[in-house]
C-alpha cells in the first residue's frame, strides 16, 4: 500500500489519524506492537490460569493493539457514540463483561470473524475474558 | 450449526470417527459442537453458511499426528478439508467444499524450523502466519523482508499454496515455495525435490531437481496434506524508492498496463505493481453511505465529484523500486521517462534507507497487516465480500478489453465497480471486489448471479479465474474446456489413483474423487 493511501487509512478517526499517520522524521523505534506480539507462552495451551493480558496480545493482537484494523474501527465507532478514542483499545475499556468477550470471541460480530479453539483454547479465552471483562 | 453428516456415514460411524480421532490428537482437539461447527464455517458466506458445513475439526500437532488422523480417516470413511490456519477469507474461510467434511485444522503445527539469513530463506509449518514469521524476523535481527498479501492474518504456507499474491518482488508466493514436505492420501510421507533424498542441504534451494517436478501439484489441491515447505525470502535492500502516481481517467489503464508491463518483464522493475482503482482507497476513509446513501450503485457523477473532493485519480499507481541507491535512482529515472510520455504531472517520491520508519500498513515492504480488510466496514455488518478474479495478458489492449466487460456486467446489476489490477510479469490479476451485506437476503441472490454472469460472460472472452469461493469452484473449473475437460480429467485420474477413497478435500478447486464425484456441482440449498 502507497503512502498516499496510508494518508487516507489514516483519515479514519481521531486517533488513528494519529496512531497511522507517516511522521516525516527518521525512525521512532520498533515496529508498532500490533507487529511486535509478545511471544506466546509456551506449555499446554488447554491448562487454565494464563497471564490474560499476553495471551490477549498475543491472540488477538493481529487487531486489536494499537494501529490495528479493529482498533481503527472501534476506535472510530467509539467517538461517534460521544467516548473517548483512547476506547478504541479493548484494553481500555471498561464496560466489558467477561461474559460478552466471550460471546463475541466465539460468535464474531460485525466485521470480526469468529475464532476457533485452535486461534484461542477455551482456557485462554477465559483468561482473556478476565483481563478485558473489567466490568464484571 | 447443526450436524451434517458426510455422505454415506451414519451417526454412529461418525461418532467412532470422532472417538478415534480423539485417540491420536486427544478429545480437546476434536472440535464437533455445534459451536465448533459455526467456529469453522464461511464467515462471509453468500448466503447461509449452512450451504458448506463442516461436521466437526481436528487439530493434530505433528506430523505423525497428521499421518495417523489421514488413515483413520480412510478406515472411517470421514473425509477431511485440510487448512493451514483457516483465514482463506473471500474464499471460503475454513469451510469445506462437500458438505459433512471434517476440517483438518493445521494452525496447532506453527514452528519456524529454520531461518536461514545467508541463503535467505526459511522452513516453516502450515500454521504459521505471516505475523508469526516477521515478528521472528524481527526479533532475529535478521536482515531478510517478507512478501505478503492485503489481509495478513493468514498462514505463509496456506496463502502460497493458494496461490496468494503480493506487491514485493517476491509476490507470486507459489513461486517463493522450494521442498515441500506433505502426507499423501493414504499416509505415506513424500519430500518433494532434493528434500527426496534424506538429508540433503539444498532441499530448500534448487526447484528443479531430479524427475517429476511435484512441489506445486499440491497447490489448490486435493493430493496431499502440505506439514512443511521451505519458502523464499528477499534480502532487505539497502534501500528503496515509492513513487507514486494518480492516473485521472479509467480508461487511462491502457497505457498504464503497457508502458508498465514491459519494464516489469525487463526486469528494470522487479515488484508486483498493484494498481487499485479510487474505490480501493475510499473504502478506508469511511462507509458507503457517508458518500452515497441509495443502495443503487453510485453513479459515474457522484464518482466525478468524490474524486475532486478527495482529490483522488481513478487510479494510483504506487511503484516501489528496492537495491543499492545508485541503482534504484537509475531505475527510477526510466520509469519516469515512460510514465512521462502520457501523464505530464510529476510523480510524488518517497526514499527508504535502512533504519527509517517503515509505516505499519506498507504492503510493498512486506509489513503484514489485517489493516486492508478495514474494506469489509465499507457495507457495514459482517462484512462480506467476494473477489472476482480474472488473468489476463499484460498489455492495454486486453486489460481494457476485460475492464469493459466486467464493468458493464457489474453496472447492470446495479453495483459498485472496485477493480484492480496487479501487474506480475506477462500478465495481470484483475480483482474485481465485491462487497455486500450478507444478511440482506436479496442482495445475496444478486450478488450470486452477478457472480455467475462475470463468470460465463469473461470465458467466453476466451479469460479464466485463478482462484475462487466453494461456491464456485465447479463453475470455474467448468470453464477450463480444452479437449473435453481433459486437466480435470487428467486431475481426477491422478486423485483416484493416490487416493481411492477420497477423502482429502473432495471436490477442491472442482477436482472429485470418484468416491464423491455424485456431490459435482452441488452444496447443502438451505
């Protein structure tokens, strides 16, 4: 993709206008962390009691970090309903349950597909659901 | 989803499939609820994702695992649609193409087993994606760049295998595959060209090797299960150079295409040139209905005055020249001097050295994203969207005759044009997406018959597919005519003798074992 087009992806909200957008000097440091993913885990991924916030990066950070597709949609449907665009980053939400990451993981909704057990094993989703599921 | 059966095994004879499977890979890797069922079906199917089911998925880990699971699989008579990591989206996602197949899942088996900086090339398994591979990169300070596709969340493997492309020099990703490693349909284990002979370091090196050449028979096919393969990776450059062009007019592809192609097929330019028409770039400014609100397609006015306000060609042409600077500034200036013979506005130049920020959505730098697929919010709801995607030769004359056949066809149906075009070499990938509301139940049925139409209307042309939805493998394979059918046939000879029960991927690409050659053109109509 052109930088031309980079402009207009970045056009998209406030922040990602933001996040997105070329800056013109020489390198700011590593790559953005939606490239960069802790790495997973290793050991049985069926075994509960995971570290929530690296399994949520590490799984669902192909979107949802920082610069990332779902990030930018969220981010943009989050300042049209009057929030701030910092909750455009699950991580910084806090009026998810446990319950409805959960449901959307499994389900999808809107333009995300739904995982499977081999993207998240269901230990690693509750793990997931605990670290995001701030409101309960 | 409810359970669909394969054809022929009884409820019971399923359940035994399942208890056996469990066996090998243990009971948390046989996924057969309803809810894994829906985890693993079309999610952007045109229309109900009943219509290509899977019965259950399995997750081996290793290779044996996979060999074991493919015996039972014959002594059960259950058959099996393998996927790397199950994110062919546009395609079909992970969904099987007979209905009742059980999906192999691969994305368990996501080792890099060997990356190579010298000889610039790595060894990886099928579950590992795209981001996987860069982050090691990254983290292996390795001075290599990958090629990619739009949405990166794939596997390397499963997309080269598929026939994915790119916009690097490395963007024909079949072409980057060398060795591959794969379970035949009746268990036994096959290494493909120098990997024949055990032990041997160029395994991953020279593509043509000692008798049949196999690597690339097991792309868009049913003959075996792919668990490794060597692929090819670009040295990073010492630089690079973007330079990019708006093109006002549409039919300015003409020239476009021929004064492109033939500096591509020189060798002066080495990337995959993707030329994206303006619908390419709107899509990530917002949603359809904040530039028009009917749901007829938006007419050749509304398109005059969005590229004026958005300040936009009807196409760009984004060119990335990658080497040493003295090179890629001698490039450049030949690239320049054609493109300067029909368009007098200078080109915007943007120079990359090592060190400098790479900005993370950048496709011709080999950066992988899922950021393009940010298209899918264009309708708005799930996001459905479908590519047509014809070849054609690399020159004007052709690609303007195919742009004006398939934009006339999408024009009487009343929908939005969004072509691109890819120049690779002597020929160029049209992508003509299709973006619609998948819970719109009339929309779905135009959508399918527009699809239909695009399909009959450009072989007749005398122009195919290369790749396509479940839903359409046997109509595109249909259109393959020469000497009566005689590659599926050929195909289908080949399938029947490696494997006569015919249980991996019956019906992929429209190539059906005898065993399910009754299932020829059907789905589940629900």
């Amino acid at each position: 993709m052109s930088r031309a087009s980079l402009v207009l992806v970045a056009a998209l909200g406030l922040v990602a206008t933001a996040v997105l957008a070329a800056p013109p000097g020489p390198p700011p440091g590593p790559p953005p962390p939606y490239q960069m993913r802790p790495v997973a885990p290793a050991g049985d991924r069926l075994k509960p009691g995971g570290d929530g916030k690296v399994l949520f990066e590490v799984h669902c950070g192909y979107c949802h970090l920082t610069g990332g597709m779902g990030t930018n949609l969220l981010t943009k449907q989050q300042v049209m309903a009057g929030n701030t665009p910092d909750k455009g980053l699950l991580a910084n939400r806090t009026d998810l349950t446990a319950d409805y990451v959960r449901t959307v993981v499994r389900m999808g909704k809107g333009a995300m597909p739904q995982q499977t057990k081999v993207d998240l094993t269901d230990a690693e989703l509750d793990a997931v659901a605990k670290y995001l599921g701030k409101a309960g | 989803m409810k359970l669909h059966l394969p054809p022929r095994v009884s409820p019971k004879q399923f359940q035994a499939a399942m208890t056996a499977f469990a066996g090998v890979v243990g009971k948390d890797w046989v996924m057969d609820s309803d809810a894994d069922r829906d985890a693993y079906s079309d999610t952007y199917a045109p229309g109900s994702t009943e219509e290509w089911p899977a019965s259950a998925a399995v997750a081996p880990a290793s290779v044996d695992e996979v060999r074991a699971i493919v015996r039972l699989a014959n002594e059960h008579k259950t058959p099996l649609w393998p996927v790397a990591r199950g994110k062919n989206l546009g395609y079909g996602t992970a969904a099987p193409r007979l209905p009742g197949t059980v999906v192999l899942d691969l994305g368990r088996m996501n080792k890099i087993l060997e990356l190579d900086t010298k000889l610039a090339y790595c060894v990886v398994e099928p579950g590992v994606g795209f981001f996987d591979l860069y982050e090691h990169i990254q983290r292996e300070k390795a001075p290599l760049w990958m090629s990619v596709p739009g949405n990166a969340w794939g596997s390397v493997l499963g997309n080269a295998l598929e026939h994915g492309i790119g916009y690097t020099p490395y963007g024909l990703h079949a072409r980057n595959l060398c060795g591959i490693e794969a379970v035949l349909p009746d268990g036994d284990l096959v290494r493909t060209g120098m990997g024949a002979m055990s032990n041997n370091p160029a395994w991953h090196l020279f593509p043509m090797s000692y008798g049949p050449t196999f690597d690339l028979a097991f792309s868009q096919s049913n003959l075996g299960v792919v668990t490794k393969a060597g692929v090819w990776l670009q040295p990073a450059p010492e630089s690079s150079l973007e330079i990019v062009w708006d093109i006002p007019k549409v039919e300015d592809i003409g020239w476009v295409v021929d004064t492109i192609a033939p500096l591509k097929i020189s060798g002066l330019i080495d990337q995959n040139v993707f030329i994206p028409s303006w619908l390419g770039k709107m899509v990530l400014k917002g949603q359809r209905r904040d530039f028009w609100d009917k749901p007829s397609a938006i007419p050749e006015w509304r398109v005059e005055e969005l590229l004026k306000e958005h300040k936009l060609g009807y196409w760009q042409v984004a060119l990335r020249l990658y080497g040493e600077e003295s090179v890629v500034k001698a490039k450049a200036e030949v690239v320049k001097a054609a493109m300067k013979r029909n368009l007098a506005a200078g080109p915007a130049e943007h120079w990359w050295h090592p060190g400098d920020y790479i900005h993370g959505v950048d496709t011709t730098m080999g950066i992988p994203s899922a950021v393009p697929l940010q298209m899918s919010d264009w309708i708005g709801g799930r996001g459905a969207h479908m590519g047509f995607s014809p070849v054609v030769p690399a020159t004007g004359k052709h690609v303007l005759d195919q742009m004006a056949r398939s934009r006339k066809i999408i024009a009487d149906f009343d929908v939005d044009f969004y072509a691109s075009f890819t120049i690779g070499g002597r020929f160029a990938n049209n992508v003509n997406m299709l973006m619609y509301d998948r819970d719109n139940a009339a929309e779905v049925v135009k959508m399918r018959k527009l699809f239909d139409a695009l399909i009959t209307e450009t072989a007749k042309a005398g122009y195919a597919e290369y790749r396509t939805h479940l839903g359409w493998m046997d109509p595109v394979m249909e259109t393959f005519d020469f000497n009566n059918h005689a590659l599926r046939r050929f195909g289908e000879k080949v399938k029947n003798a490696l494997d006569p029960n015919g249980i991996i991927a019956p019906g992929k690409q429209g190539i059906w074992p005898a065993a399910y050659a009754d299932a020829r053109g059907r789905s589940n109509k629900v």
